[in-house]
C-alpha cells in the first residue's frame, strides 16, 4: 500500500467552490487520476492519500463521503473532523 500525497485538484470550472472534483494529483511525483480511481483505492485498501496544510504542515487524511441519493465524493478528515481542505489546494496543470 502507497502514501500518497495529493497537492493539486481539477475542477470543471476552476472558480466555482460548488463544482464537484475530477481529478486529483502530484505533478512532482508524476501522477493524476480521477476522483473514481481514487475512491476505488480507498475502498480496497490499496492506497492511502492525503494533503498538508501549507502553513503548518498538518496532515488531513483523504476519505469517501457516500450521501444518500448522490454519487461519493472525496473529503479530507483531520484529528476525526471532516474539512474543505482538498478544495484548498491549486488546480492540476493540463
């Protein structure tokens, strides 16, 4: 199982903060998926993904949110409480 770090997301519309993530990545470490693939690594335990706080340095784990009657998306948890900070991070280079 990988650790793996995401530091960049693509949205559809880069500017609207309601528009769902396609794809995250690392262009560092020289990879980009898409939010399915990311959420099927989860789910089977193959891969765990995470970002950092660019101020403190703090790790938010990655997660799968499942609402009732819409498609799972991806979250960040830290210290058991969900937060926004994969939305934080900078779009992916094309």
């Amino acid at each position: 199982m990988a650790d793996c770090q995401i530091t960049c997301i693509t949205k559809p519309h880069p500017q609207s903060s309601h528009e769902h993530i396609t794809h995250v990545g690392n262009p560092k470490a020289g990879w980009q998926w898409p939010r399915e693939a990311i959420i099927e690594s989860i789910d089977n335990k193959t891969n765990t993904f995470y970002v950092l706080d660019p101020y403190t340095s703090k790790r938010s784990n990655v997660g799968v949110v499942r609402p009732v009657g819409r498609d799972p998306y991806l979250r960040t948890y830290a210290d058991g409480i969900w937060n926004d900070n994969l939305l934080a991070l900078t779009q992916c280079p094309i």
